[in-house]
C-alpha cells in the first residue's frame, strides 16, 4: 500500500476515534446535567417551589417533549401554582387520555371557577373566600381564629407554610369540594379548608374543626400530601383535643383502609372506627421514644421515603403500630 494512502488512511481513523470520543465526552456531560436537573426538579417539587420546579421541566421537556411522566408532572405544578388556566390549556393539548390528567383538570376547573365567583377577604397568613352574604362578624371571626391557630401550630411544629393558606366560608354545596361527600363531613382539606358558614354559629364546633383542618394544611405544607391518612388524621386529632373514647366494637381495621381517604367511606360507623385507631396510633407512636418534637423530621421523611422508613429508627412501623393499639 502506498505511503501516502496508508497516512491518509490513519488520519481519517484518528479523526473518527476522536469524533467518537467527543460524542461520547458530551453524551457523557448531557446525561450528568440532566440527571442533575432532575434532582434539582425533585427538590423543588419536595420544597413546593412550584416556579422553579415549572421551570426545570419545561428544560426536561424540551429533550424529551413526549414524556408522558413529564407531562403530567407540568399539569399537576400549574394546579398547584394557581395558573389554572395555562393547566387545563395544557391538558387538552396532550395527545393521550389520562385519567389522572382529568382529575387535575376537573380540579384546574373548580378552582378556577371559584376564583371568579367567591369574594375575598384577606389577612396575613390566609385568603378567606366565601359566598353569600355572612355578616362581617362571622368573617373576622373566621379570620382571628385562624391568624391565633396559625402562631400556635408554627410554635408548635417549628415550621410555617409559606404560602398563603386559603379558606372556603360557603354558604352553597357548589363550593363544599367534593360532590360525593358523606352528610358526616362537617369540614374538609383538599388544598384549601373548606368549612359550612352554619357551623359559625357555634363556637364549640367550629374552632376545634378550624384548628383539625389547619393542621392538615400544615402537614400538606411539610410532605405535599404524601402520607397515609392515618398519621394525617391522627396528628389532627391529636392536636385539636380529641381524646380516646373506649375502643369501637368487632375488628380492627386493615391498613389498606387506615392508607386512603376516609371521606370515600359512607357509613359513619366505619368512619369513626377509622378515626379512634388513627388517634390510637398516633398517641402510641408519640409515646417514648419519639416526641412531639420530632414529628417534622417524621414527616419530611416519611413523605420522600414512606411512614416504615420514618418510624425504623425507632424500632416501629405502621404494622406494629396498629397491632399495640388493637389490643
């Protein structure tokens, strides 16, 4: 083979293999920046930092606009946010049916509707929306309440929600949140507090159930919702008062039904059965040796890596947990 060939030929062969380490040098480099631009999206989605977290998926989209996952994560983020409009723009853009899509854009809807049409009073901590007419009385009432639980609950966990916290003062059922609510519901928390304007009138009433769903709100502020319902409402109960009555007849419940929400349950017995062994959890689980004190780090831990991985430093789960107190 001649000398000029053969030089030609290891030239070309140098460049391809320096080509292919460069492409492989910046495959390497995307796949580390995207990698960390996930972490980075995952801690903004664990702070409920929702701009930022917007922002890095809209950059994880970009690499990959058919992400399903994605897509949904972006719909679920502009909930959220507030930006109620640009979600339910975005969900009828997707181009697959996703149950979970409608749900967010049923709720986008809701939420929407009800900004235009409730009124607004404000104070620092809280936007109390309502509809009707209640007497001014009722509304700073409302508002005072809050304000004091708001102090006592931050003192208490050593942790204040950063966004403002929404409450609805209805009137009406159309703004009572979920239409298939049971008539035992007296109040509720699905990402504002939601309580009659009827239970106003009674003060022994509405201030321990001001002070149960605001405690939710705080809790939904620490974990974003990513707990089971029986740590959820055994911590509200346990700090708005509610007091062991003698264990409900017939069998303990399954963990299975302590895990969901216990507004789907439509007999009032049952409910209540749910509830007793969430405070009777709660109450032993706060027992030595965890403290009060330490239910933050609980559920910070349990809403990234689950309740049994919270509770094993302790020597507990949520089996064993729920076997103490069936006894």
């Amino acid at each position: 083979m001649p000398k000029i060939l053969l030089l030609i030929i290891l030239v070309i062969v140098a460049l391809f293999g320096a080509s292919v380490i460069k492409d492989k040098a910046d495959e390497k480099k995307k796949f580390l920046q995207n990698e960390a631009l996930i972490k980075q999206t995952n801690d903004c989605l664990n702070q409920g930092n929702w701009e930022c977290a917007e922002k890095n998926v809209l950059a994880l989209l970009k690499e990959t606009p058919n992400d399903t996952n994605l897509q949904l994560h972006l719909a679920g983020i502009l909930l959220e946010k507030g930006s109620y409009s640009d979600c339910i723009e975005h969900i009828d853009s997707l181009k697959f049916q996703s149950p979970t899509a409608e749900k967010i854009k049923e709720k986008a809807t809701q939420l929407a509707k009800e900004e235009g049409e409730l009124q607004i009073e404000d104070s620092r901590h809280f936007r109390l929306e309502f509809d009707g007419t209640p007497s001014k009385t009722d509304i700073y009432e409302a508002l005072t309440v809050l304000e004091v639980a708001y102090d006592s609950l931050g003192r208490l966990f050593n942790f204040y929600p950063e966004k403002r916290i929404h409450l609805v003062l209805y009137q009406s059922k159309e703004f009572q949140g979920s239409s298939s609510r049971p008539e035992w519901v007296g109040a509720i928390f699905d990402g504002k507090l939601r309580i009659s304007l009827s239970a106003m009138k009674h003060r022994e009433i509405y201030r321990p159930m001001i002070i149960h769903e605001l405690t939710h709100a705080f809790i939904h502020s620490i974990t974003l919702g990513q707990i089971p319902l029986w740590l959820n409402e055994g911590i509200a109960q346990e700090v708005d008062g509610s007091e062991l009555s003698e264990r409900p007849a017939g069998a303990p419940p399954t963990l299975e039904a302590l895990t969901h929400s216990f507004v789907k349950v439509r007999e009032r017995e049952t409910a209540l059965k749910l509830y007793w062994y969430s405070l009777a959890m709660v109450k032993e689980m706060l027992s030595a040796p965890i403290h009060f004190s330490d239910l933050v780090k609980i559920l910070q831990i349990t809403g990234e890596k689950g309740i049994n991985e919270a509770l094993s430093p302790y020597g507990l789960s949520e089996e064993k947990l729920l076997e103490k107190v069936s006894h």
